[in-house]
C-alpha cells in the first residue's frame, strides 16, 4: 500500500512540515562531506535535507514517495539557487543503483516497519561507493513516550543494536542514543528519543 497519500495531505498544508532548515545532526556533519561528492537523500520531503548538501557542493539525488513534497522541494531549491535531482520514488519498490553514492542522508526514515527497513538498509549497502558515508538519525522506542514526531509504532524505530546488526561490520565511528530538543517544523517540534548513526562502508566491499 502506497504512502503517498497519506504524505501527500500533510505536505498539502500551508508552510515546510518538517522547516526549511536542515536536520540539526546532518549539518553538525558538514566537516565530514567533500565538494563534488554524489549523495543520496532518501525521503527527503519538501527538500530541506538535500538541498543543504546542494549548497555544501555536493551533486545531490533527492527521493521521495510525494509528489506535493517534491514540487515544494522544486520551489525551495530554485528560491536558494541550487540545482538537484529530484526523483519521485517509493523506497519500497526502488531500484538501488550499486556503489553510485559518496553518501547517504538517511534523516528520519522511519516510514517502514521491520521488512521494509531491511530491504532500505540493503539498498544503502549496496548503493554506497566503498569508503561511501552514511548519516544516519532516527527515533528510539522511547519516542513513543514524547510524542513529537516519527510513527505511532514501537517497530520502526531503531535501537542501537538494531543498527549494529545492519551496519557492524562498517566503520563506526558515531553510534549514540540521546534525548535532545528537536524543533523542526511542527512535524518534529519538542524533547525526543534519539539515535545517531555515523558510518564508512569498507573499502574493500
């Protein structure tokens, strides 16, 4: 069953769901990305994500399932004078090129429940060049407690070794669970239930 309707009525109201600005852990990254790069922005909304990186100079390939979100993503990205590739995609049913991405922005991609997040996270592993960068936030369980942001569903969310089961055999260098205020848009707006993946696929894979 498609998404898109669902996200397709909460990007529909007036103003950017999640903000205008970048993903407050994406940013803190800027030290680690490299002008030039080609990067992957997965559901990446009305476009904020990506269009940070566009602005870093990075070639930026921007995904996702709602059509209203990527024609906001269209305007924002002309209004800040950046060019990049938008994509209509469902992340369930896409084709992973292989090894064709420097990065990956995974923000928030907390859509899919446990089948759909295994066959996201195999797509990342085949879609990053080796040496390929991975950044990666989400929400814990306990996100469920706050209730400002991310899937009324304990199952999609990610638990720290959740992640080292996807991606322990990668260069780890950032794995943390942390409680932080996020204000991002009224989408993710107070106290939340955090999760921080920073990580390199080997160079030989």
């Amino acid at each position: 069953m498609s998404l898109a309707p669902f996200w397709d009525e909460r990007y529909g109201q007036p103003g950017f769901l999640f903000g205008e600005a970048p993903n407050a852990f994406l940013k803190s990254q800027a030290g680690l990305l490299e002008a030039g790069w080609h990067a992957l922005s997965l559901a990446d909304g009305e476009g904020r994500n990506g269009i940070w990186l566009a602005e870093q100079g990075l070639h930026v390939h921007a995904l996702d399932a709602s059509p209203v979100a990527l024609n906001k993503a269209r305007t924002l990205a002309q209004k800040r004078g950046v060019e990049l590739r938008f994509e209509h995609a469902d992340l369930l049913n896409w084709t992973w090129p292989e090894a064709a991405y420097d990065m990956v922005a995974a923000i928030f991609i907390q859509f899919a429940g446990p089948e759909g997040r295994k066959s996201m996270f195999d797509g990342i592993r085949r879609a990053l060049k080796p040496g390929g960068l991975l950044v990666l936030q989400g929400y814990t369980p306990r996100q469920l407690e706050f209730k400002t942001g991310g899937p009324p569903a304990a199952e999609n969310m990610y638990t720290e070794s959740l992640l080292r089961e996807a991606f322990g055999d990668w260069d780890i260098s950032r794995l943390n669970e942390h409680d932080d205020f996020v204000a991002e848009g009224t989408g993710h707006f107070g106290q939340s239930a955090l999760i921080d993946l920073i990580a390199r696929k080997p160079e030989s894979n």
